[in-house]
C-alpha cells in the first residue's frame, strides 16, 4: 500500500485510478506556470453536498414555498444521487431549485449572497495547491449560472466549466442543457474540449470515483479525501475580502436548519409582530424592559450625555452612529430611555409608520439637508448613520462629512448586533420586511457603546459654538470618528461608499439602473 502511494502521477496511463495520491502530496511551491482543474464540492469547498446552495437560491429567489419544494424532493435525490445515477439526483436538485425562476433573479443570488457561503467553506489544502497556480479551472456538476461569480471574482479562476442550464424566455425550464450534467464522463469531454488547442492541466484535483476520468488527462492527479473536521481558510487569506453580500438568512441551510427556519418562520413572524408593537406603543422608558421580557437582548456600554435643557439656548447632541441596520436610532433611543429622532437617506413607507421615533428623510441637496440638520439640532438631540447604508461584515464604510459642518456637540456611538436566523437588512427585497426579518429572531441582540464626547479642539468648529471657523476639516472629522468607531469594535475602515454597495450586490446605485462595475479591494484600508 505504501509502495502505491510512491507511483507518479505522470505515469497515469498504465496505473489504476484508484492509485491517485492524496492533496497533501502535492507540491505548491513553484507552481506560477503551471495550471490546474479542481472540482467544487468535497475538492475546492470541504462539504461534498451541493444542496445547501440549492436551497439558498430556492429561498432567496421562490421563498418558503420553494424551500420546502426543494426540502420534500431532496431525500428522492439522494436516493438517486448515492444509489442510481450521480447525474439524476442532480437534476432533480436542479430542477425542483430553477424550474420557472428568471435567469436574471438566478443570477443576482449567485452574485450577492452565494459567495459569502462558500468563501466560508474552502478547502485549505486545496486552496493552497489551486492558489500557487499560474491558470486555474473549475470542472463541477454545479450549474455554472451559480458558481461563476463566486469562482471568477473571488478565487480568481480563469475558467468555469459546469452544467447548463436551459432557458426559455428568460426563466429557468429546469433542464439541462446537452451534453447534461458534467458528471463522469461528461466532465471528462468537456475538460479534452475546453483545452483542445493547448495542453492538458498540469494537475488534476477531485475527490470521488465520479472525477477519475477527468483526472487522468492531467500530468499530476490528486485526490482530497472526506474530512468534514479541516477548519476551512480563513477570510482574510482569500484573494479579495467580502464586504458586502446580501440574502435574508445567516447561516448555511443544510436540510435540517432549511427544516428548522420553514418551520419557524409563522412562529417567528408573529413574535417580531409583538416585539415591533411593543416598541412602537409602549413609552420608550418600558421598551428596554419589553425588549428584554420578548426575548431581545440589549446590552448598553459607556455614559451617554444627558438630555439637552430646553430652557437653555444649548444645542441638542448629534449621535453619530455605525450602521448595522435600519433599527439602529430605535435601539439608540431604546439605550436613552428617550426617542431620538433620525435623519435617513431611504425608509420604507411601512418602517416609517410602525416607527416609534421620529424619522426625517435627507433630500440628498447638501444645503437642504444641512439646514434641515441644524433646524433638527435646535429642537433637541438627533441621530445619524453617515456610512449611509448598512454594512454586515466587521468593516465601516467612508463616513460622509456633511455632519461635522453642522454642530461641535458630536457623540459616537459604535452599533453592533447578532443575529442567529435571518438578517435584518437588504440591497436586493423589500426594505419593509427588514423589522419584521430582524425580529424573527429567536433573540437577537444589540450592542449600543456610547464614546467619549468629541473634544472642541477636535471638531471642525474649532473652539465651539457650532459652526464658527477654525478647527479640523470636516472630512478629518468624519474620518477620525470613523476610525475611532472601528477601533472599538475590533472593525476594519474602507472607502467604501453606499453605491459601491448597491453597485456590487443589486447592480444599481440605490436609486437608478446601472452597468455593474467591477468592485475591487483595493478599497479597503486600513484603520
């Protein structure tokens, strides 16, 4: 057995398949001109089941009713899969999954919220092998309409090849294209095609019977076995980080969780009815304690100012806030024990009206929105998210400076929450939802850390008295705000801006149409 694991790869054609040595003999070192073909699930990713990103799409683009199609039809498929035909259970996953949906829907998932999944799943071994090389390819059974983004974009892979699907009119038929699914022998015809006018991969990886046949056109083959206990790489080692994604659940729906969150959405939608009640009809002194007795945690750090003296001319505190999601002023308000009102930038007409605090849409004219915030300031305290949208991931986005022109009275305030089913935010659905998706949580929590006041000397007023000249520019300000925010939450700063977000994930700028740039990293600095 030993001896066997000694035979070179490059003498493939008279040795057995089953004699392919495993990733951890393979060299990574000097590999810059070499190529490789990796397969996807259980070789680049470490879970060999495909039907998690099945079941994502199934929810993001057709909702519940999709998922639990998809959920019923996939013990048929695994059924198929293990003992008939790899090639039927797969269509079966495809079809139940795509049938009916628009390729366009089909396609902003894989853009916006697949990624974040299977960054989180990668191979270490294999990621190290397939990294080191100078061209890389993707061979997988996956529809590529679902994995070429994430591929392209974030792994850096030259070219995809996978299943295709059919199209009529736009929408998904849920058949595949000939020559089928790209299992077995199929994989191996479309790899001798796709590089039929150069050389054969120097190195082949997979890891089931299924991928020997494509393995054995390559001058190196290597196997990844099972081992669902490597600890997958790290984030901060892929080649672009993932700031911005979207997609309304946390964590990845194997059929057990997919059973769970179908089963616990009726119940979880009238618990967030109740808490959004409570908040918006109780006195905002009782909302902490009601938050608390329904199961939502909030938990207060640091000594907020005290409310401004309305028979004193004193100006109102403006609490400038990190973005997590639209509720951030609600929690703010709900730490005070007082509303606080908030200027926004976008609000669902549904989130304005069960809103229990005061909300004020920005008009994006800087000198309407400026009076409009200094007339705010005159009548009391006010809050403000200048990041101008929300961001999920441990980075702050560029903080607009328009607040620091206004007033010296500034308050940080570092926002931070945690959520175990869904997420409360989206660049993608309906805004209106995203209460109603925060507080289907079984209990989530907020985290409200009130900052040290910023020193005169450190405003853009200078010396006081809210707008006099002198002191730091506006954009100093707004960067060291930033920059002090991020440091108490363990966050990293990026230049990052609300249409790079919108730009990245819904192919727009928030507020119009436009051709999806290509978003680099390189936007990403540090604090």
């Amino acid at each position: 057995m030993a001896k066997s694991k000694e035979i070179s790869c490059n003498t493939r054609n008279n040795s057995s398949p089953f004699n392919f040595p495993t990733i951890d003999q393979c060299q990574s070192i000097g590999r810059e001109k070499d190529s490789v073909v990796a397969d996807m699930d259980g070789t680049l990713l470490r879970g060999r089941s495909s039907f998690p990103y099945f079941a994502l799409v199934a929810f993001e683009v057709g909702g519940i009713l999709r998922l639990l199609l998809l959920l019923l039809a996939s013990p048929f498929a695994g059924i198929l899969y293990y003992f008939i035909s790899e090639s039927a259970g797969i269509r079966v996953l495809i079809f139940t999954t795509f049938a009916g949906m628009r390729v366009s829907d089909i396609e902003s998932v894989a853009r916006a919220v697949l990624p974040k999944f299977y960054s989180g799943d990668l191979h270490p071994e294999t990621w190290q092998v397939f990294s080191s090389c100078g061209r890389r390819c993707v061979l997988t059974a996956n529809p590529r309409v679902m994995v070429e983004d994430f591929l392209k974009d974030y792994l850096g892979a030259d070219m995809v090849l996978g299943t295709e699907i059919n199209v009529y009119r736009g929408r998904a038929t849920g058949f595949v294209k000939s020559p089928g699914v790209l299992v077995g022998r199929n994989k191996a015809e479309a790899l001798k095609k796709a590089f039929s006018d150069s050389e054969m991969p120097n190195i082949g990886l997979g890891d089931r019977k299924t991928d020997h046949q494509f393995m054995k056109l390559c001058k190196e083959s290597y196997m990844v076995p099972p081992n669902s206990n490597v600890d997958p790489v790290s984030l901060d080692k892929l080649p672009k980080p993932i700031v911005f994604h979207d997609g309304r659940l946390v964590h990845k729906p194997t059929p057990f969780t997919a059973l769970l969150t179908i089963l616990w959405i009726p119940v979880g939608f009238l618990l967030a009815c109740l808490r959004i009640a409570a908040g918006s009809l109780l006195p905002m002194p009782l909302v902490y304690y009601a938050f608390w007795a329904l199961g939502v945690r909030v938990h207060i750090h640091g000594h907020p100012p005290p409310p401004p003296q309305k028979s004193s001319a004193q100006s109102g505190v403006l609490f400038v806030c990190s973005h997590r999601t639209l509720l951030d002023p609600i929690f703010l308000s709900t730490a005070l024990g007082r509303p606080i009102p908030a200027v926004t930038y976008s609000l669902s007409r549904l989130s304005e009206f069960i809103s229990p605090i005061k909300t004020v849409r920005l008009s994006r004219d800087r000198a309407t929105d400026a009076a409009m915030i200094k007339k705010l300031l005159e009548e009391g305290d006010l809050a403000i998210c200048p990041e101008g949208t929300t961001c999920r991931e441990p980075f702050l986005l560029r903080f607009s400076a328009l607040f620091a022109e206004l007033t010296d009275e500034l308050v940080p305030v570092a926002m931070s929450n945690r959520m175990s089913m869904f997420h409360g935010t989206t660049a993608r659905g309906w805004k209106g939802m995203d209460p109603f998706y925060f507080f289907m949580n079984p209990s989530p929590v907020y985290e409200v850390t009130f900052l040290n006041k910023l020193p005169y000397e450190l405003t853009s007023c200078g010396s006081g008295g809210g707008g006099g000249e002198g002191g730091r520019s506006s954009h100093e300000v707004a960067n060291y705000i930033q920059r002090t925010i991020a440091s108490s939450l363990s966050y990293e700063c990026t230049s990052f801006t609300r249409k790079d977000k919108y730009r990245a994930l819904a192919g727009n700028d928030g507020s119009v149409t436009v051709q999806k740039p290509n978003l680099h990293a390189n936007k990403v600095m540090g604090c």
